[in-house]
C-alpha cells in the first residue's frame, strides 16, 4: 500500500506540473482574454506570485497535513470506521463501487466547503484572495491564502474518516479534482457545443468564468470544483451567454499593492466595503 500510494502521490505531482505547462501553452497560443496586453513582464510576474502562493501551500499540505490524512485513513480501515468501510462491510461492495462512494462524498464536502467560504465572513476574508485575481488564468488555479488551506486541510482528517476513505482514493481524487480545477482557470473557452455537453459532468472554463465574475450574484453560484452536479441540484448552477463581458476581480481589491505577494497574504486581515454597503 505504502508503495501504491508513494507512485499514485508522484503522478500527482507530475499531473499538475504537466498540466500547467499545457495549459499555460495552450493559453499563450489560443487566449480568449487579452489579460496582459502582450506585456511579458506583466504576465510573468502574475505568474510568479500566483505560484509563490501555491508554492507555499503545496508545501503545508506535503509536510504538515498529508501524513495526517494516511493516518486517518488508515485509522478508519483498522478500525471499520467510516460510512463506506461500513457499507464494505455489510454489503461485500466491490473495490470499484467503494472508490466511486469515496470520490462521490470528497467532492460533495469540496462543493460544501467552497459555499461556506462564500457565505460564512470569516472564511471569505481568507478566500477573497483567489478571487481577487483580476487576470484569471490557470496560475490561478493555487492562488490561495495559506490560511484557507490550512482550515480546508485540518477538516479534511476528520472527513476522511468519517467518509471511510482510502488513502490512494483520496490522492486519485485530489489528481483528478485539480486536474479540472486548472482546466476551468484557463483562459481559454471551449466550442459552445461541447462545453454544454462537457459541463453536465464536470466544470468547465465557461461555468468557472461566471464565477469569477465581479457580480455578487454570479460569484456566489457555480460551486463546484471537479463534477459539476453539485451546482445542479442545489440550485447554484448558473450560465451566462456573452462571456467575452465578464469582468474578473474584486472592486475592493483593485489596487496594485493588493496584487503584490504582501497585499494578498495581508488581504484576510483588510476591512472593506462591498458595492451594497456592507462592511466584510
């Protein structure tokens, strides 16, 4: 298992480096915005802070919070523990269908997560950073707050006992989930036919774009992260025609100290007020 998991964690790494690489061609060659206005130094230095943050978070994740989720994985197995052990063990379920439940319930918690760090003040101070990002692009992808990874990731142990989760399900979902999550950052858009096809499984470029969008009422729909049901049935999915108009950012945050590594790690600390008045 020890070796499974060691090859599985590799790919995942491998993935993202190869999926930023991709993407980041695919983005240079095919824009759908002019983010940068064929300025080179800007965009290198949006690509460099968005990646200093997600250097540092990947960094937490590996030393601090990854350890703990094998062991609470594997505390949950020893011990039954956890809804789909607890199918395993009074149905006999395949290897298969308990990996489906795994990934199924993971993202449901992601979907979950995301809203709350929208609707509760405190998390959305930490989480105002990945959306304060006016140059949406797939280097947005791991533009988070140390902090948010840190909350999300400390409630991770206890999900993935009570989920019963595998440590390899755990690693093939995170692969898999951030795989999308930097599909859906990029500035690039999908032929219409088949984004309408594509979105009815996962999130595609066009659902996460609205998202990102400065309108409260869009940034506050299009929740998930990797399968796009959850938004379907609890009624925050929401798509808009004329993408080549969404405007990126935050008006609170715009700035350009915000846009510096100093300004986004401060971010969570900074009062604002919203275009309704109110004081977040």
């Amino acid at each position: 298992m020890t070796t499974l998991i060691n090859w599985l964690q590799g790919i995942q790494g491998g993935a993202a480096i190869v999926g930023l690489a991709v993407l980041l061609l695919i983005e240079h060659s095919h824009p759908f915005f002019d983010l940068f206005r064929g300025s080179r130094k800007a965009w290198s230095t949006h690509l460099v802070r968005n990646l200093v943050l997600a250097g540092v978070n990947g960094l937490i994740v590996a030393f601090v919070f990854a350890g703990l989720w094998v062991m609470a994985a594997e505390w949950a197995i020893a011990h039954g523990f956890g809804m789909m052990n607890l199918l395993a063990a009074s149905s006999g379920e395949p290897f298969w269908l308990h990996a489906f439940g795994s990934i199924l319930l993971l993202d449901g918690w992601t979907y979950a997560w995301h809203r709350l760090n929208h609707r509760i003040p405190f998390l959305w101070r930490f989480h105002r950073v990945h959306h304060a990002d006016a140059k949406m692009d797939v280097s947005t992808a791991g533009r988070f707050h140390f902090g948010e990874i840190v909350f999300s990731s400390a409630l991770r142990i206890p999900l993935i006992a009570l989920v019963g989760a595998y440590a390899w399900e755990l690693i093939l979902y995170e692969t898999m989930m951030f795989a999308v999550v930097q599909f859906h950052h990029a500035n690039i858009v999908l032929p219409a036919k088949i984004d309408r096809v594509l979105n009815w499984f996962i999130v595609t470029p066009a659902m996460h774009k609205v998202h990102h969008s400065r309108l409260r009422n869009e940034t506050d729909s299009n929740y998930s992260a990797f399968l796009s049901i959850w938004d379907r049935l609890f009624h925050s999915f929401r798509l808009r025609t004329d993408l080549s108009k969404i405007d990126f950012g935050l008006d609170e945050f715009d700035a350009p100290e915000d846009g510096t590594i100093k300004g986004l790690l401060r971010m969570p600390l900074k009062t604002v007020e919203r275009g309704d008045g109110q004081l977040e």
